[in-house]
C-alpha cells in the first residue's frame, strides 16, 4: 500500500530549478507454517560440543515457507533531468516469535541508498551480490526460504554489508557489478571446520580483509533467457585454537543458467562452478553444483514448482571420498487473491539436511533462520514437511 505519495510543484531558485515528485512505499510478506521435519540434530559449535546429537522428529511453527517474512520502505524522487533518487530499507523478522532475523538487524535484508539514470543505478549500502541477484530468475523455487539451497548455490555472503553496486538495464540485456568493502558475514566454528569465519566490517589497513566483489550479465529475450555471473568473497579465517594466525581465504564461485517459457510452464536449469581456500592458500571445497526444475500454472490460482538440486564433492575438509549430495523439492501453490495465498512445501535431502545443510556451508542456512536442519548424528538423510500461509501488503 502507499505509506505516502507526495508531489511536489517545481521551484526555482535562482538559476536552479528543483522539480520533483517524490513517493514512499509501504510494503511487507507475512509467512508462517506448520512443519515436520525427521533426522534433525543440532548445529554442531562450541556451545554443544560439536555434537550434533541423535537424530529427532520436529514439529514447530516457522517463519518464512516460501517467502521471508519482511517488512519495508522503498521510495524514489524525480531530481529531473532524467535522474532519481531512491532507497530501500527493508527488515526480516520471525512472525512466530516477533524478533529480528539477520542476525538482530533493523535492516539486515536491505539498506541502501542510491540515483539512478538512463545509464543504470548506483546503489550503496547492504545489498544483494551480483550473482544471487542474476540467479533468482532461473531457479524453479525463486528462494524458496524454507529448503532452497540458496546458500550452496550463491555462497552465505549472499547479502553483504558496506557495498557499492551498478545495475544497468540496456534492452533485453542487463549488466550488475558489486564491491563490498567488509561484508559483515561472521560465522562461528563448526564441525569440518574448526576456524572462525569472517568479520563485522572492514578493517582499518587490511584493505582485502573481509572484502568480496562479483558480477553477472542477464539476457531476457521473452521465452528465453540466460545468465551467467562471477562471486568472490575473502573471508577472514582464524584458527579457533591459535586466534593470532588470522588471515584471509578465498571462495570463488561462477554461475550460468538459462530458462525458456512455453504456454503455462518455464524450465530452468543451471550450474555453478566452485573453490574455497584458506588463508594458506590450501583448498578447503572444490564442488560443482547443478539444479533444473520447472513452474506450472495449473490454473489462474494454482501453481506446481519441481526443483531437483546435486553437488559433485570432488574435494571437502581434505577428504577426496564425501557422499555427494542431493534434494529433491516440491512446492504447491493455491492463491484466494493477489495477497494472500496457501501452500504445501516439501523436500527430501540425501547425505545432507534439507537444504542441503552440512558443514561444507558452514550450516548457515541453519544459523541464519534459526532452526537447525543439521542432520542428527548417524543420519544420512532428512524429509522436511511444511503447510502455510501467506499474506503480501
């Protein structure tokens, strides 16, 4: 709904001439669902001794199925001559217990500033990378927050702090480049890998420390489109045991992908090449990750998504022999009206959480929501059952 829409008649002082419209928008998802999950332990930290324990059945309320529950403010400014202004502040939250997810963020979805132009938009502040932003499109779930393997397949810094971004639109072709000076992604010990991760923004004269940058290049030609996008992020890495050898890793990931529409259904399809490296320069996961699926409109109301995920393991925690995982994830999708909408979501994870939940992401999805989906001690696989709701405004 529009919070307000303001008009402003054009003034001139002067020389100057300051006209513009201006208008803020109010807007927000609320999600919650019912859920029953097998195999479920415990994210395995320091606080529990790195033991992720037996394996359990889970019933509970949770919030964000198929969209994160969010609240927002998005306004914009005519400046004329062609220029804008705009900004977008926007705040996850839990619907079932009303605190702030990201980590207690405000904002810890998006918060940035910027202008845009014919020659594209400069935007400053927390944002999306390049390549999350370009693979939305192209993955049958569309994030799904619930069981997308979203952090398998663009990496836990997929939203990072203290970023600088151009997105630039150019007929059917758009261009996106990003750099984050410190992305403000700490994640803690785990088991596989006994090294504190990352930071809380940049640090004064290490210029590389905590730093990451990427790119992406979209074409929609209507009922094709394709993409393909670069992400690096230098994470601090430092040995839980010897906190003084700090230094800073390297985890590179490249994407392509495509899709074609035809009549009620879109396939899509992609990859995603990757290498994690520590601060000694030593691989640490060296994987190649695919997905494919498809979207069917049954109806004007009701929506199918089939959304299969594999990653090829070559090399984790210097193990040349880890079970390669894999999920296979179903969403049905009944819409009353434009807003509000009920659905059943569902996945089955093999030699990894739904999600695909494991040590070779750190558990971050997991850490993130605050639910774990690590699997228990002993389990090599995990089904995850959910029904909601969900209202837009």
């Amino acid at each position: 709904m529009k919070l307000k829409h303001i008009a402003f008649a054009g003034l001139s002082v002067g020389m100057v001439g300051a006209a513009g419209a201006q208008s803020v928008t109010l807007y927000g998802v609320a999600d919650m669902n019912f859920e029953f999950a097998n195999h479920v332990g415990a994210v395995p930290t320091a606080a529990n001794g790195f033991n992720s324990g037996p394996g359990q059945k889970v019933t509970r309320l949770d919030s964000g199925g198929v969209s994160g529950s969010r609240w927002g403010l998005r306004g914009v400014e005519d400046l004329g001559g062609g220029m804008k202004a705009m900004f977008v502040l926007e705040s996850g939250f839990n619907l079932d217990s009303g605190s702030s997810q990201q980590g207690g963020r405000l904002f810890g979805r998006q918060a940035f500033v910027g202008v845009q132009s014919e020659y594209g938009q400069i935007s400053l502040g927390r944002q999306y990378t390049s390549m999350f932003e370009a693979l939305a499109s192209f993955t049958p779930a569309a994030y799904a927050t619930q069981y997308e393997p979203v952090v398998v397949m663009a990496g836990a810094n997929f939203r990072e702090d203290n970023t600088i971004k151009y997105t630039g639109t150019f007929g059917p072709v758009t261009a996106l480049a990003h750099w984050s000076f410190g992305t403000g992604l700490a994640l803690p010990p785990t088991v596989g890998a006994p090294f504190v991760l990352g930071g809380n923004g940049e640090v004064p004269g290490q210029f590389r420390r905590d730093t990451a940058y990427g790119t992406a290049l979209t074409y929609n030609g209507g009922a094709f489109a394709a993409t393909i996008g670069y992400d690096q992020f230098n994470p601090t890495i430092a040995p839980a045991a010897t906190p003084a050898l700090a230094g800073t890793g390297t985890f590179k990931k490249a994407s392509v992908a495509a899709s074609y529409a035809f009549g009620a259904a879109k396939i899509m399809g992609g990859y995603r090449w990757g290498q994690t490296k520590n601060q000694n320069g030593g691989e640490i996961l060296r994987d190649d990750f695919y997905w494919i699926g498809a979207n069917y409109q049954v109806t004007s109301a009701l929506g199918l998504t089939l959304e299969y995920n594999y990653d090829n393991v070559k090399h984790q925690f210097g193990s040349t022999s880890v079970a390669n995982p894999w999920q296979i994830a179903f969403i049905s999708n009944y819409a009353f009206s434009k807003r509000t909408d009920i659905y059943l979501t569902t996945a089955y994870a093999k030699h990894a959480g739904v999600g695909m939940e494991s040590a070779a992401i750190f558990y971050a999805n997991s850490l993130s929501l605050g639910n774990s989906y690590a699997l228990g001690a002993g389990e090599s696989s995990m089904l995850g059952v959910a029904v909601g709701l969900r209202h837009k405004f």
